[in-house]
C-alpha cells in the first residue's frame, strides 16, 4: 500500500485518438498541443491540478510492448524508469466508449503494474451517435477500478474525475484480471528468483522478444538475460503450442470479453457522414486528387492570403524606423553608430522577418483546422500508398507533415514509428518539408522576382510557384527516402494500422489556441536568435569603418557643396552618401568575407552578399532576410527610390553594372533553402532522437550537398530559358 505525498504524480495514459490530451488540458488548464489523429503527444508533459496533484501526460499508445521510442517512454514513465523520476502514484488510463474492446487492452496492462488505476471513460457523446451506450457502474464493477464518464471537449466528468482520483491515491494495488495461473506467471516466478526485477518488467521481457523491456532486463542485470528469456519463451511454447504474446492475447481478450457483457448495448443506426465522406476523401483516385488539390490550395492562399497584412506589418516598422531617425535628428548621435544599430541592425533586422508572420499564421492556421476536423488521418492512409513506392509507410507522413511547420516536432513525432530503420530514414528526410522558416525567403523573392500574371485566367503564377516549392521539398524527400530504404537503411516494408477517427467540427478554441502558440513561438524566436544575429550581422558590417573611405567622401560633399546648389546639391550628396555606403560595407569583416566565399556561390548566379546571407543563416534560416535587410540598409548602392528590401534587391547592381537579382537567382535561393538544412535546432534534435552525431552530420551534409547542386541546376537550366 503507497501512502499519498504532498503533491502525488499521476500519469494519464490511453490509446491515440481517444482525447487524452485534451483531458490533460481540461485536468490541467496548460495549452498542450491537441490534434484529431494518433501520436500527436510524443513526449511527457507535466501540469498542475490544483495543488496536489502533478500529472503526466504519457504518449499515446496501444499497448504497453514497447517497440517504438514512444511505447518505452510510456511504460518506463509508468514503472518509475524514466530519467530518475519517481513512479507515478496512480494511472488514468482514458478509453474510447465507442472501442472498448480494443482500449481495455491497455487497461489490463496497466492494471499488471500494480499502481491504483482510473479509467475515464470519454468521448461518450460520439459513442452515442454510433449507437453505442456503456454501463458505467457495471464496467466498473468487472474491472475492480473505479471507472467515471468524461466529455473532456466539453470539461463535463472533471470533477468526478479529480475526485475518483484522490480518493484512490494511496489505495491497493488493482486485482490481476486473470482466473488462476498462466504459463507466463510460471516462467516470471523462476526468473525472479534469480533477477529480482519487477513482475511487469519480467512479463514484458518474457512477451515481447526484443522489446524495450527486454533492453531493460539486459541492461540491469547483464547479457545472461537475453539467453534466459529466449529459453523461458522456448519452453512456454513447447508446453502450450503457443508463443507468449499469442497467449497474453488470449488471456487479455477473454478477460475483456466477459468483462463486457451486458455493459456495452448497441442499437442499429444508418451509415454515418464520417463513412459516406470516406467513400469519396479516401478513394484510391478521387481521395488524392482531393489531398493535392486540397494542399495546392492551401499553399497559394498562405501567399495571397496574407498580403494586406504583411503591408499593415511593414508599414508600422518602416514608420517605426522614421520615428527613430527623427529621435536622433539635430543631435549629435546623428547618423552615427548608435542611430545605425537601431534603424539598421534592429527594426530592419527583426522587422524583416515579422512581417511574415500573417503567412506563418495562416499555415498553421490550415494545418490546425485539417488536424482537428480528423482529415489528417485520411491523409496518412492516402499517402501510404505513395510511401511504400520509397520504402517507408503511412506511418511516415505524420511526421512529414508536421515538418510543414516546423522540423523539430516532426522529427519528435517519428517516435512513434515502431521499425527502426524507417524511423532513422523518417528523421533524414523530415526536414526537406518546407517549414514555416522558410515561408519569408519564399514570398519575398517571389513578390519580388516572379511576374504577377496568371494562367488559365484564374490561377496565379506566384502562388503556383509558392506551392511548387513546398511540392518539390515532397518529391526530393521522396526520392531521398527511396535510396536511403534500397542502400544505407535496407529492410523489409512495416505494416501501417491507423484508427481513423470519426470526423468532427473542429473545436475554435483549441485551434486558436494552436495557431496562438505558434505564432508567439515564432516571435519569441524573432526577438531572441534572428534579434541576436541581427545585432552580430550588423556589426559585421559596420565594422571596422575605413578611415580612407570616409575622409575620400566627406571630401567629395566639401567639394559639391562648393560647386552646387538646390536639387543638385542634394542629388549629388544622395550618390555621395550611396557609394560610400557600399564602399564600407565591401571593407568591412562582412564584405572580406564575402568576398572570399564568392567564387564558391558565384556558379549559383549569387554575389557575395546573397552567399553571406546565406551562410549567416545556417543557425537559423529565417535570418536570411534579416540578413539582406541589414546589408542593403548598410550598403545601398543602386539609389533605391524605397527604402524597403525588394525595392533595394532589385535595384541591386553588380561591379559591371548587370542587375545581381533576377528570376533565375532568385529561383536558385528558393531552391537551395528548400532543400538545406539552414537549422542548428534541428540538427541538435536529430542527435538527441537518434543519439548519434554521425545521423545528424550525414543529414546536415547531404543536404547542403543537394541544396547545392539543386541550386546550380536550377540557376543554369533557368537562364538558358532567360529566365
């Protein structure tokens, strides 16, 4: 019997689908993520309820055999073997009430482990539409644990909920839901003589062959361990005629059979609107044009969607910048380093890339709408089959997906991938999606650069040119999957299973919410790493100030304001201020090395400012046009009419006086961040999930490679086209 502490740990737990997390945030009041498709929770979060209760919130999973990463930190979670934390002091294990049959399963496992359980029994609103009712009390009465009704959509059940769990906080251990002795219990009994390990780890280490229970037992207690669990499986198998995980099945599916009978009562309804829409959304044809029609349309809106936003956006800094200079005017600060770093360095720094933020809204805000509404799942099933062409599954697209926002949480995602090999192949390729990061170089080089017309009267060239990069991250990571699966990473095609969920009106608060987190995700990102960078790429290009160039200049103003007058005066001191503009900034340590790094990025159609923009960048790609911003602020060469970056990039002039900037680069520096890993974070969290440098260093360096040679490709082939 464990005796309640101060603040007692409770761990949440359930099968993919069933409304744990959005449990988690009704018990909690935290904004965790929720979406309407499995293995959104990847990792253990913790909240508060009330004062003494912490509660965790477990990933998603069907069973406690633990294969893939996630099904171990779930189990590990539950046994108090995870990072030194200590046990929790009871489960809530959160069940569908229209899949009883298949999420008691887990009910029973957890019951195994000998801590107080809860089940919650949720999303009875959807059984009912299904024509499925549940007899609370009975259930409960066959489980031996205390069993309580929840809408946690709706935060109905919560207090009972709360209050089933304080109330068994510190209570017995649950009964084994098994009639007499089994040959798993005979086999965990003589191993545990010798290995005094628990009864569930030594059960899990006897059922599942490789599992991470296995890993486990190894670990604690030495190689001998693998030889005496293949022996204990050996002889279960000659005495029965059955393997153990045959046998736990068995056991557990009688268990569960008897336990609902006269529970559950089902009364015939007609065909749903979830199945008449699955006829058309997932058809084999019909299905994916819908998807890839669906994901055009949702790539050209992000781009014309968010336009008069972006103007609001850029008018408020530019006046912002305005102000500043008129802080500094008739003072002595004037035009100095101080009034440089602001205008220059920060507000254009940091304003370039918020501007984008309306773009990186509207992303997640589509992406939030199609999770919740349940599509996102139809979308796996429909991918599957464009999957198993490379090698991997439908189990893939997920993570996929969830790279479209940002890499870090779809490279977390692939935990869920059970199969090693395709999980390490999912983590290599996850981060060519085209992330929110990449959204500002994407619109503003094609604002800039990409004629604004359209074809078949309707569809614009921009927008199609938007999707066409998002598109062409799909069809390389594609590729890239195929021959990672045929060399480095060969194996055997893994079996997809997934739950389609019922489709359901998307709840605004949780997608707000979503779209809220994201959003200030991205300008807490904006004010701390791109404000940094901003600061050091400005004083890069600022320093060291040529003595000789600025004595030559000042000089030439002595002398035009001896000869001229009126608008000619000004005119002639506007080139004056120009060319000494970019005479500083060639001098200073930004342009030394760039200047060095041009013959490398030349072949791309780049000059040494786009390559220095660029290799500032890898840290963080968002801070390319933070980069460029503070280069052409510091260096003005072409006499740009505005002072915004388009106009300065257009504007721009190479040494010969040929334009720097046209289609053909400009499609070359969409191309080469389409397919560069311009990410620290994300390396860093591929050697966190695959813990190894040496994954993390083969992707960093094959897609820079290929970032490269896509490039140059693409900067040849479009100006042979006179692009």
């Amino acid at each position: 019997m464990r005796l309640a502490t101060a603040v007692s740990r409770v761990a949440l737990i359930g099968n993919p689908n069933t409304g744990k997390t959005t449990l988690f945030n009704a018990l909690t009041g935290l904004n965790q993520r929720v979406g309407n498709y499995p293995g959104v929770t990847v990792e253990v979060k913790t909240g508060r309820c009330g004062e003494d209760l912490e509660v965790l919130d477990l990933p998603g999973t069907y069973s406690l055999a633990a294969f893939s990463p996630d099904e171990a930190v779930a189990a590990r979670a539950l046994i108090g073997d995870l990072d030194g934390s200590p046990g929790p002091d009871l489960a809530i294990v959160v069940v569908d009430a229209a899949n009883l049959n298949r999420n008691l399963y887990l009910v029973t496992q957890v019951m195994d482990i000998g801590i107080p359980v809860v089940v919650a029994l949720n999303m009875g609103d959807l059984a009912e539409k299904a024509g499925i009712t549940v007899d609370a009390k009975m259930l409960s009465g066959k489980l031996g644990v205390p069993v309580v009704p929840t809408l946690a959509s709706k935060r109905e059940g919560i207090v009972s909920l709360t209050a089933a769990v304080r109330a068994g906080i510190g209570g017995d251990r649950p009964a084994t839901p098994w009639n007499g002795p089994s040959p798993l219990e005979a086999e965990e009994a003589k191993l545990a003589k010798i290995r005094p390990a628990g009864r569930f780890l030594l059960r899990r280490g006897i059922v599942d062959a490789g599992g991470s229970a296995e890993e486990a037992l190894i670990a604690r207690y030495g190689e001998s361990v693998r030889g005496a669990l293949a022996a204990a499986r050996e002889r279960i198998k000659e005495n029965t005629g059955l393997a153990p995980a045959a046998i736990e099945a068995k056991m557990r599916y009688t268990f569960i059979g008897e336990a609902l009978a006269g529970v559950v009562d089902r009364r015939p309804v007609g065909r749903s609107f979830t199945d008449r829409a699955d006829a058309v959304l997932t058809h084999r044809i019909f299905g994916t044009a819908i998807f890839v029609l669906l994901l055009t349309g949702i790539f050209m809106s992000i781009f014309s969607g968010a336009a008069p936003f972006m103007d609001l956006i850029e008018g408020v800094f530019d006046n912002l910048g305005e102000l500043v200079i008129g802080w500094f005017a008739g003072s002595a600060l004037e035009g100095g380093m101080l009034e440089s770093l602001i205008v220059d360095g920060a507000i254009a720094g940091v304003g370039g890339v918020l501007v984008f933020l309306p773009q990186i809204l509207i992303l997640f805000l589509f992406l939030a709408l199609l999770e919740d509404c349940g599509y996102l799942a139809r979308a796996a099933f429909l991918m599957d089959r464009l999957l198993r062409f490379c090698g991997l599954s439908g189990h893939s697209f997920i993570p996929m997906l969830s790279s479209f926002a940002c890499a870090i949480p779809g490279i977390m995602a692939a935990r869920t991938i059970g199969d090693r090999k395709d999980r390490i192949t999912t983590i290599l390729v996850a981060p060519l999606m085209s992330c929110s990061a990449r959204l500002p170089i994407y619109a503003i080089m094609i604002a800039a650069f990409v004629p604004a017309v359209t074809v078949f009267g309707f569809l614009s060239v921009r927008g199609l040119v938007f999707a066409g990069m998002y598109f062409l991250g799909i069809m390389v990571a594609v590729a890239v999957a195929f021959l990672l699966k045929k060399t480095m990473l060969k194996g055997p095609p893994s079996t997809f299973v997934m739950e389609l969920p019922p489709y359901r009106l998307p709840a605004l608060r949780t997608v707000f919410l979503r779209v809220y987190d994201r959003g200030k995700a991205f300008v807490m990102r904006a004010g701390t790493i791109i404000f940094t960078m901003s600061v050091v790429i400005w004083a890069l290009g600022y320093f060291p100030r040529s003595s000789d160039v600025l004595s030559k200049h000042d000089a030439d103003r002595e002398v035009a304001a001896a000869t001229l007058s009126g608008d000619d005066l000004a005119a002639r001191i506007a080139e004056i201020d120009s060319l000494e503009s970019g005479e500083l900034l060639r001098s200073s340590a930004l342009g030394t090395m760039g200047r060095a790094i041009e013959p490398v990025v030349e072949p791309l159609g780049w000059d040494w400012k786009i390559g220095m923009a660029a290799i500032a960048a890898f840290p963080a790609r968002e801070v390319v046009i933070s980069t460029l911003s503070i280069i052409y602020d510091l260096g003005e060469e072409g006499g740009a009419d505005e002072g915004n970056l388009i106009a300065a990039m257009t504007a721009s002039k190479r040494e010969d006086g040929t334009p720097v900037f046209s289609l053909a680069v400009a499609l070359s520096l969409m191309v080469f961040f389409a397919l560069c890993c311009q990410c620290g974070a994300t390396v860093a969290t591929i050697r966190r999930e695959l813990n190894s440098w040496k994954w993390a260093g083969f992707a960093f360096t094959y897609m820079t490679v290929l970032a490269y040679l896509g490039a140059l490709i693409t900067y040849r082939l479009a100006s042979a086209l006179g692009a």
